[in-house]
C-alpha cells in the first residue's frame, strides 16, 4: 500500500504541468540580456504574458505568440498595437506605459525564439529551446 502510494507520487512528479509557462519565452542563458531587455522582460511578464505566453496544460493561451520575426521590420505596426491594443481582444497601453517602457518590451520580444513547434492548444510547447538547429526560419 504504501509502495503504491509512493510509486503514484514518483508519477506525479513527471509531470510538467507546475513548471511555469513563464519560462518558455526566456532566451538560454547563455544568451544574457541588455538591461533594457531585462526591463522589457519583467514588464511584459507582468503586463502581457497572461494572454501571449504559450498555452500549457491547465491554460490556453489567448493572444498570439510574439517572438522576433513578428518584430523585426516591424516595430511601428508592434508599437502601435501595444498602445492602442485590438478592439475587444486586447487593450491598449498607452495610458498603463510609458514609451520607453514599451520600447524595452520590443526590445525583449526581439531576443524571443520562435516557438519550434506550432503551439497546439492541447500540448504544452514548454520547451521552445530544445531543437536540434533542424528550425527553418
Ligand atoms: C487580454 C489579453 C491580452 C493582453 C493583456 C495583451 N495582449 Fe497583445 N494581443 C491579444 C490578442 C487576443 C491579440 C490578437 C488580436 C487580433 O487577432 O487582432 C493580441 C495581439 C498583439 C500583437 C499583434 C501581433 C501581430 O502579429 O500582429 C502584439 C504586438 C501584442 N499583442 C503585444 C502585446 C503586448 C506587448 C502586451 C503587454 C504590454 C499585450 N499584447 C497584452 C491579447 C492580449
């Protein structure tokens, strides 16, 4: 009995499902940040990552993924969305940040990996980092 118990904890704990989704958007560490893209990091986890962060077991998530490609070349369109956000679907933040505040972000989004698999809202993709190189881009 207790046996059982034990083996159903080990179970458990293969779980992924309490790793935060947070990190999947983190660059590798050996890969470090400017300050301003630290700033840009911690805002956007405070302010947007609830909805653009992947969809992971117990959360789906509600906005796109935002990663460098989407910013790059593209920064005007980016900006402008961040301050005056979608109708009905996202809010705009240009009273709630300041210009340089949302250029960090940009910033930050810019050092972000596109996720190597499509996210499918049924599969956690927690680990954007782990390709192989084999990323078509
Ligand atoms: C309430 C959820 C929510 C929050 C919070 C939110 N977004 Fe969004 N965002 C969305 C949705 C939904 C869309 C897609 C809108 C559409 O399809 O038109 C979107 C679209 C975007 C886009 C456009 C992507 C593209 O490919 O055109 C950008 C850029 C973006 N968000 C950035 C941000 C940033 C930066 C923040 C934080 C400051 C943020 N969002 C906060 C829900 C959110």
């Amino acid at each position: 009995m207790v046996r059982r118990v034990l083996f159903f904890l080990g179970v458990l704990g293969l779980f992924p499902i309490f790793s935060s989704p947070l990190r999947a958007q983190q660059p590798k560490p050996n890969n470090p940040l400017t300050d301003t893209q630290k700033e840009g990091r911690r805002i956007f986890q405070q302010r947007c990552a609830v909805c653009h962060t992947p969809p992971t077991v117990i959360a789906k998530r509600y906005g796109p993924a935002l990663y460098k490609e989407i910013v790059e070349d593209n920064e005007d369109t980016i900006r402008d969305t961040i301050l005056e956000g979608r109708e009905a679907l996202m809010p705009g933040f240009k009273y709630g940040l300041t210009r340089p505040e949302i250029d960090s972000i940009i910033e930050y989004l810019k050092t972000v990996k596109r996720p190597s698999s499509r996210p499918n809202n049924n599969q956690p993709a927690d680990n954007p980092e782990q390709s192989s190189g084999g990323e078509t881009n």
